[in-house]
C-alpha cells in the first residue's frame, strides 16, 4: 500500500530533538533513503543533511553568513536540474508544505527546525564534483530561512571564510595555500604537479624579494559566487599577476590562459604571465602570447622572461 492523504500526523517534534528516521517516516510519511523527501501523507517536504561528510565532498551544507542555512539539491552525476526533490524543496510553499532539516541521513536524526525558502534568492548554482570524486558540475543550493529558530554561526570552513573575510578582493601571504580546489572539491588528492607548482612559485618569490619586490597573492569573491578564487602571486611593484604550473602541457597552458582571464577582471596589473618549470615548445609560446600574456621559467640562478617588464 502507498501513502494515503491523512487528516492525522499533526506535527510534534521541536529544533533539537531527535527522532528514529523510520519512525520520522511511519508517522508522517515521505521517502526513507535520500536527502529529499516530499510527503503524500503530510503536507511536508523533508530535507536531510550531513555537514561533516558533506564539506569532505565540497559540499557546505550549513548555517551562513547571510543568516540563512544553505543546502545542496539532490543529483549525483551530470549538471543538477530543478526537478523531483530540488522542485520540491523551491515550490514547497506554493504546494502548501512545510520544510523541515534534520541532521543526519540515517538511524537517529536531529529536526533542526522547519524552514522556507527565501523569496528575493531562494538558489544559487556552485561548482562541486559528481559523487567518489567525479568531473566538476554545477550544483544547485538553496537558500534556507528558520522559521522557528534562530541563525547559527557558520560552523564549515568555506562558512568561517566568509565570515572572516568578507571583503570581495583581500591580499593574501603566499604562504595561505588555498587554492579552488580547497573550497570545490577538498577531497581531491594533492598531486605531484601541485607540489611542484608550489616550489616554483616560493622560488620565483625568493628571487624577487632578493631584488626588493614583495610577492603576494588574493583571494577573490566574484558578484554572485559563493566559492573564493585564489591566484598564484601578484607583484604590486612590478604590475605583474602571474600564474603557476607545475609542467609544461598544453593543457596546464590552456587552463592558466584562462584563469589569468579570470583574475585579471580583478587584480590591477600591466602583465598576465605563466610561471612555468621549462620553456615551453614554440607552438605553445605562440599560444600565450597571440593571448596577451607573458611566460617566465628558471634559467641557471634566475629567471627568464619573454616579457621584459615582468622582471626587476
């Protein structure tokens, strides 16, 4: 037998009280697997989440600094769509249903209490990786506001970021390692290319703070975004922003071309270049500069530049 609509089920449970979830769904009906759950028994969507595993996956389900609890929609593979349980969730007032969170997917589960989505900016679209580590795809977050309790402090690492830094440009010690990939996809192994990466850019600045020029680099919070982007070294001094890659593809090329494109919206500079471990083969020099930009890699104690001015 499925559900049948029911006059019984009158809600009972408080923020903070915890609850079996089979026995959460024998009363009031809804979905016993899953993170979203509409009910035909009671007019109920149901919403569970689990922080602490989530921000392993770079999803931050949790309390913001906007005061609202945001909430990643459901869809493990492929671009998240706004169907099934992500539609109920958006259309839960007009479908005349109470949102309700609960902490915890299985077993015992805690009601955080019964939100609505907000009206002005009920979702945004983020970046995350499919489920076990998948290519990066846009995923759907909601916009929660309580309804019967208050706002938390932000409590997931992405959270405090914002909290502590809310300013959309801030100058960073090179020595702050974030990268995208800490606030995307935080599980993702560090490869050696990464380390690689790392090395360059601390020599490259130990040679420049020889000459007299502070390295530094930013974090950046584009309009609308809710994930940071970091760039790899900007010197004030010299005009220069300047992207790192730990090996000379074309495929590290490509993606620096276009993360300078990125930045460079909103860092001051004169000169866009690639740090590179090697000169790159013509074809590749070619490519970086029909773009604007610049190449420097190591050459015996210093540093080569196809851009003069990118060098004390």
């Amino acid at each position: 037998m499925g559900e049948t609509t029911a006059d019984s089920g009158k809600w009972k449970l408080k923020p903070g009280e915890p609850i079996e979830r089979k026995e959460l769904h024998n009363e009031y009906g809804g979905r016993t697997q899953g993170g979203i759950g509409p009910s035909a028994k009671t007019p109920n969507v149901f919403v569970f989440t689990d922080p602490v595993a989530g921000e392993k996956h770079g999803y931050y389900d949790d309390w913001m600094p906007d005061g609202c609890f945001h909430y990643s929609g459901e869809g493990q593979h492929g671009d998240q769509r706004m169907l099934s349980g992500n539609a109920s969730i958006l259309n839960h007032q007009a479908e005349g249903r109470a949102l309700r969170v609960f902490q915890g997917a299985r077993g015992t589960v805690t009601y955080r209490g019964e939100f609505v989505v907000d009206e002005e900016n009920p979702w945004y679209s983020a970046d995350a990786p499919e489920t076990n580590d998948g290519p990066l795809r846009k995923v759907i977050v909601f916009r929660l506001k309580p309804v019967d309790s208050a706002p938390q402090e932000p409590s997931t690492r992405l959270g405090r970021l914002l909290s502590d830094e809310p300013e959309p440009i801030a100058e960073l010690p090179l020595e702050r390692h974030e990268t995208e990939s800490t606030f995307v996809n935080p599980n993702r192994e560090t490869y050696e290319a990464d380390r690689k990466e790392a090395r360059l850019v601390k020599q490259f600045a130990d040679y420049l703070t020889e000459r007299g020029h502070q390295s530094r680099r930013h974090r950046i919070l584009p309009p609308g975004e809710s994930r940071p982007l970091f760039t790899d070294l900007h010197v004030r001094s010299l005009g220069l922003l300047a992207e790192a890659k730990g090996s000379v593809t074309r495929e590290n090329i490509r993606m620096a071309i276009g993360q300078l494109a990125d930045y460079g919206r909103f860092v001051d500079h004169t000169v866009r270049a690639i740090l590179l471990p090697s000169k790159p083969r013509e074809d590749l020099m070619d490519l970086v500069k029909a773009q604007g930009c610049a190449v420097i890699w190591p050459e015996g104690k210093g540093f080569i530049s196809t851009e003069p001015q990118a060098l004390p």
